[in-house]
C-alpha cells in the first residue's frame, strides 16, 4: 500500500497497462456502487485514480474510542462490500482490506473499499482486517465473541458472519465527528427527467429501466433483463446507466458488441442515449424511448 499517494481527496496507483483488469475496471466504472469506490484509470500514466473525497477514514475512526456495536455494525458493512463486489462479477479478494483505505461515507455511514482492478493480484485477508478491527472495541466486548468465532472459520463464509451478525443486539451507527479528517458534504444525485424503456424488435417487449445501472445480457444471475436463447449475447452485455437524469449505454467487454444507430461502442467508453435512439446488442435490436 505504500504505492497510494493522496491528493486532495484522491488517492493514485501506480498500475502498467498490461497489468489492468478490463472486465473489473468497466464494471466498476459504469455501475454507480454503494461500497465499491470509483476510480478512473489513466494508461498514459500508467495510473489508477481513487475518488474518495468527502469520506471518513476508517483507521482515524477506529482510533476514537468504539463501542462494541458499532464494530459490528463496521464488520458488516465490510461483508456488504464483499457482497456487492461479487454480485458484480468481481474478485473480492481484490479488495484493499487495509483500515488505512477503507472509508465511512458520512450521509448513510456505508462502508466504502477499493477495489485493485489488477491481474494476477488477489490476496487480500478479509478476516484478517475484520479481526483487527474486533481489536478497536473498548466497550461490552463480549458480545463480539461469536463473530470472532466466525471468522475462525477456513475459508471464510460471509454468509456464517452475517447470520451472527443479524442474531445479535446491539448493533450501532457509526457516529463520525465534524473535526474527524475527510469530511465533507456529498452533492446529491439529481432525479431523472422520465421513465425509460427499451422496445425489443423481435418480440415487441416493452422493457422499463429501471434502478441507476441496468444490466441486459443472457446471464439470470446478474442481468436485470435476460435475452434467453442467444448466444450472440453475453453474460453481461451491456449496462444502461442513469447520472444526473441523463441515460447511457455501456458495453461490458462483450464478444459481438453494442451499437447505437450503428456506431459500436468503445469498451472504455459509454454512449449518451436521446429518444428514439436505436440499440442493437449483438444482433438483438431495440428502440430506446423515454416518457417525460
């Protein structure tokens, strides 16, 4: 971790290009996670830029005097992130399980980790991190007893920590304070200018978008609408993203790609959708069409 260097609010890695995970980098860059922090990644650098401005380092909150619960309540969040990262398609062993570059985002106390979209990296000790963590309690530690034992556990299960995390009392916030470092006001995300939806050509479906990050592909396990039958589509062909009211398309690295009025679109990049737009994912056409 001594590669880190904050910025004002962001951290920099230093990363080859032929070290990057594509897959990792695109999914994270195009779907808006609640722990997972977001990052950018320069190749004429050769560097991985982490926005984390406006969180609260975990490390300086631990250093204040915790009670058990809010421990607790720290592990859990960590076991979301780990969750969310795999519903995602990513390695969560790639996941920077240091309390030096874990965050607290001060709005909803969700914990915020990064993620090494790097290949052939991977070793990082989650119960390791969680155990130190258990090390912070200064208060009713007893009751931490049993999600030690959990962790005890080879290979670890998250399912097994959160089923004793979810039978105990006394699980709090985290109370993070105005002079703790790294604090500042989020901007608010603004609402979208309509309801979206996507019209499948073949079967005359009228498909609504739903959520900020809507993955279509063939893949039931992680697509929100599932092209069955086709094997031109992907697992995870391409994700429609809402920011600031305005919809985009993503594609997600897929063999036979995504195109909007007949332009493919860059893998890195992400394409701006108007009413009346026309998709086509692989050979699945689709007309793009909002109600304002």
């Amino acid at each position: 971790m001594e590669n880190f260097v904050h910025e004002n609010g962001i951290l920099c890695f230093a990363a080859e290009s032929n070290t990057i995970d594509r897959f990792a980098e695109n999914m994270i860059k195009y779907n808006k996670m609640q722990c997972i922090a977001p990052f950018t990644y320069d190749s004429d650098k050769g560097t991985i830029y982490y926005d984390v401005k406006g969180l609260a380092v975990l490390e300086n909150i631990l250093k204040i005097s915790r009670k058990a619960g809010e421990i607790v309540g720290i592990i859990d969040g960590i076991c979301s992130a780990m969750k969310e990262a795999r519903a995602y398609m990513l390695n969560d062993s790639h996941i920077i399980f240091d309390e030096r570059f874990i965050f607290v985002n001060p709005e909803n106390n969700h914990i915020v980790m990064l993620y090494a979209p790097l290949i052939n990296s991977g070793d990082g000790d989650a119960a390791g991190l969680m155990k130190r963590i258990i090390s912070y309690a200064q208060q009713d530690t007893e009751i931490l007893q049993p999600v030690s034992v959990a962790l005890d556990t080879e290979p670890l299960s998250l399912k097994l920590v959160e089923s004793v995390i979810s039978e105990m009392e006394g699980r709090d916030k985290i109370e993070l304070h105005n002079d703790e470092p790294g604090i500042d006001e989020l901007p608010a995300s603004e609402p979208s200018n309509g309801t979206a939806y996507i019209i499948r050509k073949s079967t005359g479906e009228k498909i609504e978008i739903t959520g900020t990050n809507f993955i279509v592909g063939k893949s039931p396990e992680y697509a929100k609408y599932v092209i069955r039958n086709n094997r031109a589509i992907s697992r995870v062909h391409a994700t429609f993203i809402i920011r600031n009211g305005t919809y985009y398309i993503a594609d997600n690295d897929s063999k036979n790609g995504t195109f909007v009025n007949g332009q493919k679109i860059d893998f890195e990049n992400m394409a701006e959708l108007c009413d009346g737009d026309i998709i086509q994912l692989a050979n699945e056409k689709f007309r793009f069409a909002v109600n304002k």
